[in-house]
C-alpha cells in the first residue's frame, strides 16, 4: 500500500492519525511508521501494538529456521 504524505496524515476527532503499514514477504518484511523504516519502524509499532509485532517476528523466525532445517538436511 503506498500513500502519498498527504494521505499519511489524516484527521479524525481533530487529532492527526499516523498511519504504520507492513508489508510481508515470504522471507522478510519491510516496515514504514513515523516516518521510520524497518527495525525502527517495529519499535514504534510495538507500542500500539505488540501481539502484531511478536507475531511478525515468530512468523519470520519460523520460516528462516525451517529453511535453515531443509538446507542442512540437503547438505548431508
């Protein structure tokens, strides 16, 4: 999802709303919030919201373990 600065930020109740997007691959992922990207980004996000971020990093830990486990076993 791409947004022009513009967009970013809107007005609801008359407080600025900062948007966070994620966007996930099947090895990685890149993160943009506050104007921050990647392990900065996850930072911020953790704040509002921490079960999202602990769920991102499980999910690539898993996928980068398997991946690991399947090359090693092709190796031997």
């Amino acid at each position: 999802m791409l947004l022009d600065q513009d967009q970013d930020q809107e007005q609801v109740e008359g407080r600025a709303v900062q948007v966070s997007e994620v966007t996930v691959s099947f090895f990685g992922f890149r993160a943009k919030s506050h104007d921050r990207t990647g392990f900065s980004a996850l930072k911020h996000m953790y704040r509002d919201h921490p079960v999202l971020v602990r769920c991102l990093c499980t999910y690539l830990g898993a996928m980068w373990t398997v991946t690991l486990a399947v090359t090693a076993l092709n190796l031997l």
